[in-house]
C-alpha cells in the first residue's frame, strides 16, 4: 500500500505543479498582450504628433 499512496501522491502534487504552471503562461500571455498594445497605441501617438 505504501508505494502506490506516494507514487499517486506525486502524481497529485506535479498535477497543482502543472496547472500553476498554466496560470503563469496565461499571466505572462496577458502581460505580453498589454505590453504590445501599449506599444502600438504609443507608436500611433508619436506618429500623430509627428504628422502635426
């Protein structure tokens, strides 16, 4: 009994592992999105002010 509670239990723990691992992929996803439209809303306001 004792071998197959630990092996299911590491199982368990790498289980919460990979999902914290998917939230951080969707956080840095996120950011990496924000960061591009930042850029390109601030490419745009520079080009405005440039035309002017």
């Amino acid at each position: 009994m004792g071998p197959e509670t630990r092996a299911s239990q590491r199982e368990a723990r790498h289980e919460r592992h990979s999902k914290r691992m998917v939230l951080g992929d969707a956080a840095t996803i996120c950011f990496a999105l924000t960061v591009a439209t930042v850029a390109v809303f601030a490419g745009e306001y520079t080009s405005v002010i440039l035309a002017d």
